[in-house]
C-alpha cells in the first residue's frame, strides 16, 4: 500500500520535468541565436564584386589554398583571388588571360598566415561561371551537373543539331 504515494509522487516529478522542459523548449529566441552564423563562416550576404585587370593567372599554385589563382589589379591595390579547380572553367570554356578586364564575385577568407578573395562567380566579359557554392565550398569538376550555369552553357553549345 505504501507503494501508490511513492508511485504517485514519482510519477508527479515526472510530468512536472516534461513539461518543464517542453516549456523551456519553447521560450521565444531560443533559437535565435542558434541561427546566428558562426564567426568565419561564408555568408553570402557577405559577397562583394571584385573588378580589375588580370596580372597574373596560375592554374596550379601551391600556395594555400590550392588550385587556380589570378593575381587581380584594382582600383585599390593587387589582390590574389582563389578560383578553385581550373577544370571547371575549361568545361565552360572561359579563358582569363594576363591583361583582361574580370569581375569576381565573391568575400575575404584567411588561407594559411594570408588572406584571399575567394571566388564565388566569375565574369569575362558577358560570360558568368559559378566556382563556389553558396557555403562558399569549391565546386567540383565532376561533371556538367555540379554547376547550373556550366549545364546551361554545354546545353545552348548542343543546340544546334547534327552536323
């Protein structure tokens, strides 16, 4: 008999730290500050447009991070821009030259003891090629189907039929 007011009791602590925790759960801005971004992290609200004269264009650099680099003059200095796999712009046939007017779209990021512009979209002239995700992660030369603008381009290039 002395069982049901322990049982009760028990039972009573339960439901009272359920609910307890379904109303904490709750509470409004609780998850506000989850949704925050983290420090460092891309963000594209954060993207700039980046306009200058080519100087130097490398495919292979080793220097951090790895991949295609173009050395860009500006209105306000050099500023070496990270384009990621080269492979992705000969799929789309964009060639950057040393001497050609580009616009890079994309922000800042740290690469070793340096920072880079790291290159979300690139423009030649007309011509636009997304390098990046919108995470800001390289996108990878896999293929046609890892970048809508690339798929875009190669389908308009097939249109024209037998020949």
């Amino acid at each position: 008999m002395t069982l049901f007011p322990k049982l009760h009791r028990f039972v009573a602590v339960l439901l009272f730290l359920i609910f307890a925790g379904v109303a904490f759960a709750q509470r409004p801005g609780a998850n506000a500050a989850a949704a925050k971004a983290t420090p460092g992290a891309y963000s594209i609200a954060s993207d700039v447009s980046l306009q200058g004269t080519v100087l130097k264009y490398n495919e292979n650099s080793h220097t951090p991070p790895i991949g295609t680099h173009v050395l860009l003059q500006t209105a306000s200095g050099n500023v070496d821009v990270h384009l990621g796999d080269a492979r992705l712009l000969h799929l789309a046939k964009l060639s950057i030259t040393p001497g050609a007017n580009v616009r890079f779209v994309g922000q800042m990021g740290p690469a070793g003891q340096n920072t880079v512009f790291l290159a979300r979209l690139v423009q030649v002239g007309t011509q636009v090629v997304a390098v990046r995700s919108q995470h800001g992660l390289p996108l990878a030369s896999g293929g046609a189907r890892t970048n809508k603008a690339l798929l875009a381009n190669l389908q308009a290039d097939q249109k024209g039929g037998a020949r």
